[in-house]
C-alpha cells in the first residue's frame, strides 16, 4: 500500500488539473495558463487562473488558491481522505487507507450489488405492487434511475442467495446489515418493501432504507450500523444536494425519505433527510460544510415539531442560520408539495420563523397552562441561554410581551440561567466580532466596538470591576463616545440607578449597548473576563497607533516621537 505522499504524487501525474477544473469552469487559454469565472466568489470578469506547469490554480479576485486535492475539497466539500479516495478512483488507482478498510471496502461492492439487485427487482414482475405504489405517488420511471430506488421481493432470502450465488461470503452479507441470523440461518432485512439506497458523500451506497407496501410490521425500517455506515455521519440524498446546497446558498432538512425525494421532483435539489433518527452535532456540521442556512421542516405532529426544537439548536451550535418551516397541520412535506404546486412550498420556505421565535411559539400555549407554565418558560430560557445575546436582542420586544416581563428581567434571566455562558470551540476573544451597529435614540445609525461594550457590561454587572478601574483610565481604554458615556455614567451613579433613569427615559440605545457587551463577555471564561478584555483593548488601542503613526512614516511626515514609538510597537507586535 503506498504512503499518503505517494499517493499525491500519484494522483497529481495521473490526473490533468485542467480537465478536473474544466469540469466545474469554463476555461480559455491565457498564454501559458488558463482562466475563467472564479467558482467561489461572484464575478463577471476572469480572475480564475488555472496554472498546469504547476498544477495549482490561484483567484486573483478572492485570493483563493492550491491544487488539485483543495479544489476537489472545496467544490466537493469533502475532506483530505475524502478527496484522496475520490480522486484515487478517478485516476483507476486502487487504494485503501487501513487494513480494517480493505475488509470495508468490499462491503461497499456488496451494496452496489444489493442497490442493482433492488432496482431490477422493482421493474420486474416482481415488483407489480410497488409499480402500484409509487403510480400512486407519482414516482416514475425517471425517479428510479434517478434515487436508485428498487424493490426487495417478499421471499425471505432472495437477495442472500442472490449474493452468495456471485461470490460474496456469508459473512459479508451479515457484516452489511442487508441479512440476519437466526438459528445458523440468514434471512434479508429487507422483505417487500420499496427500497431507498443511501449514499455517502462521495456516492458510494452504503446502507438502505425501506418502505413496507403492504401487510405488517414497521412502516420504515433502515440498514443497521456497519463498517461502512454510520446514522450520526451521513444525510439521505446529501451527495444529490450538495452543489444545489452550495449554489442556492441554504439547506432544507426533512425527516422522511419520501419528504426528501418529493422535495427534490419538485425543484428543491438542496433538501437532504436525517435518515429517520435524531439530528446529530456530526449532520448537522455535515450541513455547514455547504451552506450557512438550513430550513428544518419536520412533520407537524408533536413529535416532528419536538424534534425540530431539538434540531434547530444542534444546527445553530454548528454554526447554521436556522428558520423553521411550517406547514398545515398534519401535512408533511410529502404531502404538502403532492397536493400543492411548488410555489406554495416556496412561499413557505419564505414565511419560515427564526430559532426564537419558533421556540417562543411553540412554548406559547404553555404559558396560559399554570401547571406547563414553568416547564415552558424553563425550555425557552434553557434554549436562549445557548444563543448570543445579540442574537436574543433582536426579539427582545417580542419576547417580553409574550412572556409579560420588562427587559431588564428578561435579561437578568438570563445571565442567571446556569447554561447561560456558552461554550466555545477557541477561547480567544481576538476571533469574535469586534463591530456592530445600533440605532441610538435619536434614530441614527451608531457603529459600536463590541469589546468596549464588553467592558461596559463588565463594569455594569460587577462592582469588583468598577473598583478596579480609575476615571482617567477610561479615556486611555475606551475611544468611542458612547463607551465613554456609558461608562462614567456607571462609574458615577452605578448600574442600579441608570436600570431606573433607562425605563424611565426609554434609553433603547443604552440598554441594547449593554446587552452586545454581555453576549461578547458570554464568550469568553467568567475568571479571564476583566483582566482578557482590558489586554485586548490595549493591544487594540496600541495597533491602531502603530498603523496611524505608520502612515504617517510612509509619507515622511512622523514626528522623531512617533518614530521612537514605532519602533516600540513594532517590537510588540513582532
């Protein structure tokens, strides 16, 4: 088996990067390299160069550049060992990565064999009460060749002699999950049932689920976990949805298979399903890799809508703008988009609610209930309390006349909730949003640092930070007006009497100038808060010197002072 090194070097002299790229971009010669639209960034003059001396490729536009294996993995979305095994078998170089795969690989045959199998018995006369099925829900011959679908006969063990009659071992056939064993015999899981094959995201089938036609027993079953198949790790039609995904810019997230296909008929080519099992923080990050929003639309019954609760959480901590669809009441997507035209759907899709307001309706009929009082506005805050404060800021007016509370306790809710100080992936303040804007009360447009708002929530929610800090010390730390202004105010009057003056005089700006410094303060650990904020105001104060004395360097007009002061800096930042 050849080293990951050799195999680059293989691949990259078996394969030509102008024939790959060439496949997603419209290329013209450019004296010794190629160009054309960049497939990453919008534009309408070339600034996409493919270079095959080198094999690389750069965007003079977006500044996006490598070879071969970067491309393939940012159009693909897949990850090294992916675009390695995908481009391995489109240079016809076999390769496994582990001796525990090549056991695997083979099983990956035995459900391309099972998949054909099932796709020849549906258009057999076998398969006549599928036929009837799918006429009945208007699948044709298209969408067989299209989602692979196919038919497992009633018979208990047609597709395990099927296997064994072309060489597969027994023990293969257990390993996929397509056969059981029962008293030294084997019998298929699959028996009479309309077949869906899934697919990984590099296209290779790995597993099945299946729809019962008639008679008795589970209306929908699905392969087991194998070597090749894992539920928490793969999304029903993904490799069909991802360049949709990444060409229309968002996700639609459905429970069923059938809500999946139907969506996909009807024009919504980005809709994957979660293969019948409760979205996991591994799907949903599956998702991220394509686009930044994901509309969910489960089932209107209480279990769909439940777990769409429980979804749209997992998919915002991966990162995703979330919006929930809904739909009828007792109509699924299937239904739906089979009884109205896909316009409608659209509408839908245009109408979806955000993460907080969806949780806020859903918990809505609850508040009116004494005894599901508490238990609905515990899971709404329990829910908020894993979001930015920003974020929640936005709903503020909504959510305190649905609840019935002033802001001020809305807040303090909040803070208090024990889950209220999310985790984050890196604990460095540096990588969160330095701006943002707000109107102030006059109606303008106001810029706000979010550090120094951070460092004005410091100092309004804990008074060990107001004794630590001394007045002209805000003049050196803060630059803007409003920080400057809010921040003397609590050192003067302190955060008990300003709540007061703020309600009373409707400060919105003030209160929302708060509220952002506390969702950035929510980010970082309670014990490093003060004394991380303060380093990262100096170090930000002290950049911006540096560059403003810089300029002025350039240009020949600093001072012998500044001079001095950049060589201090620059030693800083070095």
């Amino acid at each position: 088996m050849p080293s990951n090194n050799d195999l680059v070097n293989q691949i990259q002299n078996s394969l030509d990067i102008v024939e790959i790229i060439g496949e997603k971009v419209r290329l013209i010669r450019s004296g010794n390299s190629y160009k054309g639209l960049c497939p990453f960034h919008s534009e309408k003059t070339p600034s996409f160069h493919v270079f095959p001396d080198t094999q690389s490729y750069y965007c003079f536009g977006c500044h996006k550049g490598g070879n071969i294996f970067s491309f393939v993995m940012r159009t693909e979305g897949l990850e090294f060992r992916e675009a390695l095994e995908f481009l391995a078998k489109r240079a016809g170089i076999n390769y496994s990565f582990s001796k525990k795969d090549k056991g695997a690989k083979s099983l990956y045959d035995v459900a391309e064999m099972a998949a054909e199998f099932f796709k020849n018995n549906l258009k057999s006369p076998q398969g006549t009460a599928a036929q009837a099925y799918m006429k009945r829900r208007n699948l044709n011959e298209h969408d067989i060749e299209n989602f692979m679908l196919g038919y497992s006969p009633v018979s208990w063990d047609a597709l395990s002699v099927y296997l064994k009659k072309s060489g597969v071992p027994e023990k293969q056939i257990l390993n996929s999950g397509l056969a059981i064993e029962n008293k030294n015999h084997i019998y298929d899981r699959f028996r009479g049932r309309l077949i869906f094959p899934v697919k990984d995201i590099t296209g290779r089938v790995i597993a099945f689920g299946g729809r019962l036609i008639d008679g008795e027993g589970a209306k929908y079953i699905n392969s087991p976990e194998c070597e090749i198949f894992s539920k928490k790790n793969n999304l029903y039609l993904l490799y069909e949805a991802r360049n949709a995904m990444r060409k229309k810019a968002r996700s639609i997230l459905v429970e069923g298979y059938m809500d999946a296909v139907r969506l996909h008929k009807c024009g919504f080519t980005e809709a994957v399903a979660s293969l019948g099992t409760s979205l996991t923080s591994e799907q949903a990050n599956l998702l991220a890799r394509f686009s930044d929003t994901c509309y969910i639309c489960y089932d209107t019954d209480k279990a769909g809508q439940e777990a769409a609760l429980r979804g749209m959480y997992i998919l915002r901590e991966a990162g995703l703008d979330v919006r929930v669809v809904s739909l009828p009441e007792g109509k699924d997507p299937d239904e739906f988009l089979s009884a109205n035209p896909p316009e409608k759907f659209e509408d839908a899709l245009k109408n979806a609610q955000p993460l907080v307001l969806k949780h806020l309706d859903f918990v809505k009929n609850m508040l009116d209930n004494p005894a599901k009082y508490n238990v609905g506005v515990k899971s709404f805050f329990d829910g908020l309390s894993k979001l930015d404060a920003r974020e929640i800021n936005i709903y503020q007016n909504k959510i305190c006349e649905t609840l019935m509370i002033d802001p001020l306790v809305l807040k303090n809710k909040l803070i208090h909730n024990k889950n209220f100080v999310a985790p984050v992936k890196n604990d460095t303040a540096k990588n969160f949003l330095h701006k943002t804007t707000l109107l102030n009360n006059d109606g303008e447009r106001v810029e706000v640092d979010e550090l120094e708002a951070g460092f004005c929530a410091l100092l309004w929610n804990d008074p060990y930070c107001l004794k630590k800090i001394k007045p002209e010390e805000i003049y050196t730390l803060l630059k803007s007006k409003s920080a400057r202004e809010i921040a003397f105010a609590i050192l003067n009057e302190g955060a008990d009497v300003l709540k007061t003056r703020w309600l009373e005089f409707n400060d919105e700006f003030s209160r929302n100038f708060i509220a952002i410094g506390e969702g950035y303060c929510s980010r970082i650990k309670e014990s490093e808060r003060w004394d991380k904020i303060c380093k990262l105001l100096k170090e930000t104060n002290e950049q911006n010197t540096f560059k403003n004395i810089y300029a002025k360097l350039i240009k020949g007009e600093a001072t012998n002072n500044e001079l001095n002061a950049v060589l201090t800096l620059n030693n800083y930042f070095s």
